[in-house]
C-alpha cells in the first residue's frame, strides 16, 4: 500500500487503483482484489515481478535444514556463487529464497524484490525465475547507510546470448 500524504490518495498494493481513504480501500481489497478474486490468482500466477512492484504469493517455505548465508560467511571477501534453486514463495522475512552454492556448501540465502540485490539478479537473468538455477553470481559483504551495518552484496553479469551461427552463401 502507497499513501501519497500530499494528497491523501492511497494506492491499493494489488492493483494500483487510487483511493480518497481508507474505508473505500478496504471494500476494494476485499471484494476485487481479495485472496479469491480472479485478479488477485491471474496476478499471482505471474512470474516474477519487476523490481519495487510486489512481494510473491504468501506460502510457508520448506527450507530444510541448511543454513542461511550470512554475513559473517563471506569472511570479508567476494565469492562466486551458483543458485541451485529459487524458490518464489514468500516467508517472514524474504520474498523468495534462492539455495545457492557458496564454497562447495548450500545455503539458503533469502531475497527481497523491493531490493538493489533483486534488480541486478533480474536485469542479469530475467522474470522466469525457472531460469535462474545454474547462473552464477558474486557475493561480498557491502556496507549500507540505511541500515548503519554491513550487509550482502550481489554483482551479476547478463546472460550470455547465444551466437547464431553466420550463413554460408
């Protein structure tokens, strides 16, 4: 949810539509965009959603009993990472979750949409998250401001696009 305090206008989070207050949004959440609504299933069927335009279906994940990446893993240095798996179920704390390969062992290492990290692994490897394991990506620890602490940063190169072939003439 979007509220613009210069106007007072609120945004629903499932579709866009504006709102004066909030007594309208609510009839609207439940009776368009509400968990059985056909909106709301077509929009959680999509694929993943662009950078800063939603979270992933609500479901608990199974993440077994591997750890999380932290980090106090990366032990101040970059690594080369591969995702084993994503996972574009939503948990307490994450959007998705991706199993990644650090170092010979699997991780979890959680993911938020709404995040610089998110954007460059989408820009790198694209919506269909089915896609993603295999590619391979650098992690290190990258101080932010926002949060007065070090934290994980991802660089990812573009998918490499296959050559076709030059024609014989």
């Amino acid at each position: 949810m979007f509220q613009d305090f210069h106007t007072g206008k609120i945004e629903c989070a499932f579709c866009g539509e504006v709102f004066k207050d909030f007594g309208p949004l609510a009839e609207h959440v439940q009776t368009v965009c509400g968990p059985d609504s056909a909106r709301r299933k077509a929009r959680d069927e999509q694929m993943l959603p662009a950078p800063a335009q939603g979270r992933a279906a609500n479901t608990q994940t199974r993440t077994g009993k591997r750890p999380w990446l932290k980090i106090a893993d990366l032990s101040g240095t970059k690594h080369e990472v591969t995702i084993k798996k994503f996972i574009n179920e939503r948990n307490e704390y994450n959007d998705a979750i991706m199993i990644v390969d650090f170092d010979g062992t699997e991780f979890n290492m959680g993911i938020k949409f709404r995040t610089t990290n998110f954007e460059k692994l989408y820009a790198a490897f694209g919506a269909d998250e089915t896609k993603w394991a295999g590619q391979k990506f650098y992690i290190f620890p990258e101080y932010s401001e926002s949060r007065e602490d070090h934290v994980i940063g991802v660089e990812a190169e573009p998918q490499a696009k296959a050559r076709e072939p030059k024609s014989r003439k």
